[in-house]
C-alpha cells in the first residue's frame, strides 16, 4: 500500500509491480504529484522562456545579428509562456501517468488515504488492506504566520505556476531555491520583483560566499533583493493591492504575494498515530538507513515526507531503495552525494558539505576557489562569470564539498557528485584532463591547490 502517487510514491509502486507484486497506490490529486504539474517542470519552463527572451536582447553583444531584433510586449510573450508551460505539464491533467500505472499491474484508488489501524487504510472510503505500508505523501507549502496575509492577493508557489496572469509587480517572500526561481522568471517578463529573504544570505545553509554569488545574479537580471529583513505585516490597499511592511520600517506594494518560505512533510491526518509513529516537529518521518520508519518492520517513507534530501531527484533515490528492500534486498541509503540546486541562469549548484559544516564534524578542512571569469569558455559564450568553491578532507585526501554558481553548473556539479560518492583521491582527481574549452575545466587548478595541500 503507497500512500500519495508523487515521484517516490509512483516509483516504488512501479517498481513493485513490475517485479510481480500486488500494490495499491493511493492518490487524492494527481499521478506524479507535483513536480510534474505545478513545481519543477513549469518553472524550469517558464525560466527558459524567460531566459530565450533576455539572450535576444542581448542578440547584438553575441554578434548574432547587427542589430537588435524587436520583441512583443511582454504581457504577450508572457501568455506564449504560461501556454507553453502547461502544455510541458500536461495541462495539469494525470490522465497519462495514470493510465501508464495502472498499465504497469498497480492498482489506483482515488481518495486520501489515512490509517486506520495495522495493517488498515481507510482509501476514499473503501477499507484497503496492508502488509507494507509506504508513506509517500510529499510536502506542503509553508504559510507563514504573518498578520493580514489572509486578506491580500497572494499566491503559493503552486498557484504562481498554474496561473496564467502576469502581474505587474510581486513580491516574492523566502530566498531559498523556489523563491529565487520565481523571481527570475518572473522578472524575465518584465514584471517588477523584491524578493524579500529574513535571513542574511540568499539559500541559507549553503557557503555565504555562493548566497552573495547568487543575490548578485537576480539583482543583474532586475530583482530588488532584500536581505537580512522579515516582513511584520501585510495590508490590502484600497486599489486591491498587497502593502507589505518589512521589520527595517519599510513598506512595497506590489499586485501580488508570492509565498516561497518552504515547505513542510504532509503527514498531518494520516492515522501515523495508530501505528505509534510521532512525526518530529516539522512534520517529518524519522526513517532508518533503509528507509524503514523508525521503530517499524512494514512500514516505510520515502520522498520529502522524510525531510531528507526534499527533491525529486532525492525521492527518486529513496524510492530505489524502498523498492529494492521491498523486493528482498538489504539496500542502505548513502546521503553525503544528493546535489542542491537552484534552476537560475547561471545555476547553483552545490553537493556534499559546505567548509563550515565539515569543520563543525570535526573534519581537517581545506578549500579551493576558482573565478569563473578566467575559464575561456566564459568569454566565448559571453557570460559573467562565477564561482567554484572545493572543499576536502585534508587526512583522508577525498573531496567532500563542492558548491558553485556558474553557466551549466547544474550539470558540470555531476563529476564533483561522483567524486564524492566514489571517495575519488584528489590526485587522481586533480589528474583529470578536460576537453578545452568547457566549464568543466573549472575544477582543474583548484584540485591541483588540493592535492597539493596532502600529505
């Protein structure tokens, strides 16, 4: 039994069938959940669109014409957008994932389903049988608990991914990868944007120096960030707009509210209680290494309701080894390589520890940089640059962090991913020879500084 038909949920149930077992899987919305529909694939379409229009201003810089080319107004190419968008979502529409499940031998019960007991789940009203429970119910967007919120024109992030307006002006609450997504695209189109982040660095909890990279990107592309300053209050104002009033004594308005302060596991009125599991107080299963509720033999949680590593790429690795320990094996997760990664242009793009955090483990740290403007490939495609930050464990001669912001660095982060995981020596590493001219040439001289610093 799979509890929500979202990245984890549909792969473990697919997963199963295939190998011939009897699954159901339980979904109140949609296959696929939201990534598909409402989260990473129409921003990342909306970002690219946003991108394709800003390169053409640029046409004549990149000597791809003589002279500027016109542009529609944005609110027209805006609408070609948003169609564009949901036509890479399906319309929002599961009709195809659920015909390709239910294919697979799954069986598809339409409705929330909550616990009702061991080995019992009340699924839309038919009571479903159990002998291994998957949770896989995914997260919520956080509203945050801000006076007056409720009376102004805001939206989710969800909301701003399936609606076709385009406001004139927004403001964009949360700095992390969701936030600073949003506020691109959005400003790709024209569309005033403050971007307001309570703390001090854009995407907390990576290095200070990256946050600082990054906040310099969306304020190249338009986006007044705010930084190190929480909103107090929000108001409607007589024209129907958003007033939000920032701690600094500040006041924006803006047509409206985008809510991008995070997201929380949904696991509130699943019946976890009758089984004797307490989510922590974020709302987050606590599982073992395979991936098996804490304290549970038949139950498991895989995806963002573990709160552990809440991407798709991230529930698709928790899935894998759910399904696998469902079908006999005695798979252990390993999470010291799951890249982060925020979809801007350029692209952050981190994985492993950041220094602060290996020092705080009680690692040997050492670090490397590299600027991002002194790699040819930079000046042939007429980018800005950027930074790439190498961290190492001194004694045991690995890499254990990279982390960067740089054109493609979504991508080029992959070799620095695999090293981590493969505990690549730095030697070996730094004796790589890259094709000339790409950005991966970036890792070249910072792991040769490594790799040097080792006994």
């Amino acid at each position: 039994m799979v509890l929500g038909a979202g990245s984890a949920g549909e792969w473990i149930a697919g997963g199963v069938a295939d190998a011939g077992g009897s699954v159901a899987l339980v979904e109140a919305l949609r296959v696929g959940g939201e990534c598909p529909y409402v989260a990473c694939i129409p921003s990342k379409a909306m970002l690219r669109s946003a991108l394709a229009r800003t390169q053409a201003r640029r046409i004549v810089d990149l000597a791809g014409a003589s002279a500027p080319i016109p542009l529609d107004a944005d609110e027209l190419a805006y609408r070609a957008a948003t169609d564009r968008r949901d036509r890479l979502s399906s319309g929002r529409d599961d009709t195809g994932a659920a015909e390709s499940i239910t294919r697979r031998g799954v069986t598809l019960v339409r409705g929330r389903g909550r616990v009702t007991g061991p080995g019992v789940v009340d699924a839309g009203g038919r009571q479903l049988g159990y002998r291994d429970l998957i949770v896989a119910t995914g997260s919520r967007p956080v509203i945050p608990p801000i006076e007056g919120l409720d009376r102004i024109p805001a939206w989710t992030s969800d909301q701003a991914l399936s609606a076709a307006e385009r406001p004139a002006a927004v403001i964009v609450l949360g700095g992390g990868a969701v936030g600073c997504e949003l506020a691109q695209a959005y400003a790709g189109f024209g569309v005033t944007v403050t971007l307001v982040e309570a703390a001090s660095q854009l995407v907390s909890g990576e290095d200070a120096a990256i946050g600082a990279e990054l906040a310099t990107v969306l304020r190249g592309g338009g986006v007044d960030v705010r930084l190190g300053t929480a909103v107090t209050a929000v108001a409607a104002t007589a024209g129907g707009r958003a007033r939000v009033r920032l701690e600094d004594g500040q006041a924006i308005e803006a047509e409206r509210v985008v809510l991008a302060v995070g997201r929380v596991p949904a696991t509130g009125g699943l019946g976890l209680d009758t089984l004797g599991i307490t989510p922590d107080d974020a709302g987050g299963m606590a599982v073992d290494a395979q991936c098996r509720a804490e304290g549970q033999a038949h139950v498991w949680a895989a995806g963002d309701v573990t709160g552990i590593a809440p991407y798709t790429h991230g529930a698709n690795y928790q899935a894998r080894v759910v399904t696998e320990n469902l079908l006999g094996g005695s798979r252990a997760a390993d999470y010291r390589a799951i890249p982060r990664i925020v979809y801007t242009h350029p692209p952050m793009a981190c994985v492993g520890m950041t220094a602060e955090q290996a020092r705080a483990a009680g690692i040997d740290v050492i670090t490397a940089t590299m600027d991002l403007s002194e790699l040819a490939r930079t000046n042939t495609d007429g980018e800005a640059g950027g930074l790439l930050i190498l961290v190492a464990d001194r004694r045991q001669a690995v890499l254990i962090g990279a982390a960067a912001v740089g054109p493609g660095a979504d991508d080029w982060i992959s070799e620095a991913t695999v090293a981590i995981h493969a505990r690549v020596p730095l030697r070996e590493l730094a004796d790589i020879v890259h094709p000339f001219p790409t950005f991966g040439q970036a890792y070249e001289v910072p792991l040769r500084e490594l790799a040097a610093q080792i006994a």
